[in-house]
C-alpha cells in the first residue's frame, strides 16, 4: 500500500461484498502501514465511519443499516463486527460491536 499513501500518513479501508460466511455482507481490510499496522484485524472506529457512508448513500436500499460484517480473516485473526445505525431527523446514530481474534489480555491496575 505504500504507494496509496506516499503523500501523506494515512489508512486505508476496503470494503467488497465477497465474504467467507454467508451471512456476512461484507468483508473489509484495512491497511495502516505507515502507523506501523500492515493491516488491521478489527478496526472499530473506521467501520463505523463505514456504517456511516453506507447509510448516507443507502448503499443496502436504505439508510437503516443492521448487518454483519467480517475482517481480518486474510491474516488469520477473523473477526466479526455488528454495524448498525439509525437515522433521527438530519443525524445518523452508529452502533458497532463484535467479537475478535483475541491475541494479547491485559489487567488495569
């Protein structure tokens, strides 16, 4: 991806609508590699910008938006990620959630 982002420090994130399970709308990947982050198993805060654009451009027919999505799988931490919004008036409310790859646990103390 470096040559995407060659101008400025950036991420990329592609969405299609190939997934490996079925029930699954989406599979999305998602490239940070001048953050040091070649590419992202889960990541929270773009799909929900994601849900977000799909809502805006009623990408599914509408801009009620409750899917699965699935990332992470082409590096072998698969991960699945519940998008939801709901539109009130001018203001498009996001909700994501999901489970992951779980690699490290840590204790707050």
């Amino acid at each position: 991806m470096p040559q995407l982002t060659k101008r400025t420090q950036s991420e990329i994130l592609i969405f299609y609508s190939h997934s490996y399970n079925k029930e699954n709308k989406l599979n999305v990947r998602v490239f940070a590699d001048d953050f040091g982050v070649p590419e992202d198993p889960a990541t929270i805060s773009g799909n929900g910008c994601l849900v977000a654009y799909l809502s805006h451009y009623q990408y599914f027919g509408s801009s009620q938006i409750d899917i699965i999505i699935e990332q992470g799988f082409e590096i072998r931490r698969p991960s699945t990620l519940y998008l939801r919004t709901r539109n009130i008036e001018e203001n498009i409310d996001v909700y994501v959630g999901g489970k992951v790859f779980p690699i490290a646990k840590g204790k707050l103390m």
